[in-house]
C-alpha cells in the first residue's frame, strides 16, 4: 500500500486498483462527514460518497499531482452533495446533521443526559435542521466547511470555485441566518 496520496495516485493512474482502495480507505470517513452534514441523511451521505469516489476514479487522470489529493476530493465530495440535495429537493428529509454530532459526542463522553438535557438537545436539534435546511446549497456548504469542517475561506472557496469574496458573503449569510433561527437559544 503506498503511504503517500501522490504515490497512490500514480499508482491508480496506471490502473493499480488496491492504490486507488487505500485512497478510498484514507477519505471515505471525512467524505462521509462533509457528506452527511451537508444532506442531513446517513443514507444519502453514502450515495454521496459512493458517487464521489466514481466521479473520483473517472477523473483521475484530470488530476493535478501538484494539487492535494485531499482537497481535490472533497470538492468533488461538496459537487455530488450539492447535486443531490437539489435533486432530491421535494422529498422529505431525514436525520438532521446534528444527530450525528450527539451521537459522536455521547459515544466519546459516554454520559447519560438528563430528560430535560434530551429535550432540550432535541428541541435544538430540530431548530438546528430547519435552519441548516433554509439555506441555500452554496450558503449550506459554505457554512459546513467552514464551521463543521474548519475550512479557511481560500479552501472554501477553491473546494466550492468560488471567489474569496463570494465565499466570505456565502459564510456570512449563512451564520446570519442562522443566529436569528437559533436565537430563541441563545442567553443575552
């Protein structure tokens, strides 16, 4: 298995399927994160990883070996996300972002919250999905990479092709819209 991502890249170019598998196997669990915070579905966030290492594969030889291979994908991964949340625009959605957030963060503290904690989580929850869900889908992504995935403007907006400025405002308007929907939560 090659250690580095430029080494598995050349090796896949050249048709070694077990290099492309250790790429796969490197950035399948960041793919799915992006991926299920920007749908809010487990099982949209597989289709998405599904047709970002496709995509992936069929591009690698647009591939530039002076880029990241890290970055290249999550743009792809960002694209197929995009895509599917508009194509599946009038169906009901599923499981918010947050969830996986709690779940990841109950498993690591492994602490049994109170009923009135839960409710509360829930209730937060829900608000956090309805205005995750009133963004547009640049202003959605923006405002995953940047607050979820702690991305920089000048990643975001390489990853989502974008000027810097147009970046900065998708961020912006995002966090805008989102502080007044969290509002009710916030202590003064």
């Amino acid at each position: 298995m090659p250690h580095t991502d430029a080494a598995a890249v050349a090796l896949a170019r050249d048709g070694d399927s077990e290099a492309f598998r250790s790429l796969v196997e490197r950035h399948s669990c960041a793919v799915y994160r992006l991926a299920h915070r920007m749908t809010g579905n487990p099982h949209d966030a597989e289709d998405v990883v599904q047709e970002t290492f496709l995509r992936a594969y069929r591009q690698l030889g647009r591939f530039e070996s002076r880029a990241n291979f890290g970055t290249w994908l999550h743009r792809i991964a960002v694209n197929c996300s995009i895509d599917l949340i508009r194509s599946r625009r009038h169906q009901e959605s599923g499981a918010d972002a947050a969830d996986l957030e709690y779940f990841e963060a109950a498993a690591e503290d492994r602490v049994d919250p109170s009923p009135e904690r839960l409710m509360l989580s829930t209730e937060v929850q829900e608000r956090v999905g309805a205005a995750m869900a009133s963004l547009s889908d640049m202003e959605r992504a923006a405002f995953v990479l940047r607050h979820f995935e702690g991305q920089s403007i000048e990643e975001i907006s390489r990853a989502l092709g974008l000027k810097a400025n147009a970046a900065k405002h998708s961020v912006f308007r995002a966090v805008r819209k989102m502080r007044l929907a969290l509002e009710p939560f916030v202590e003064s």
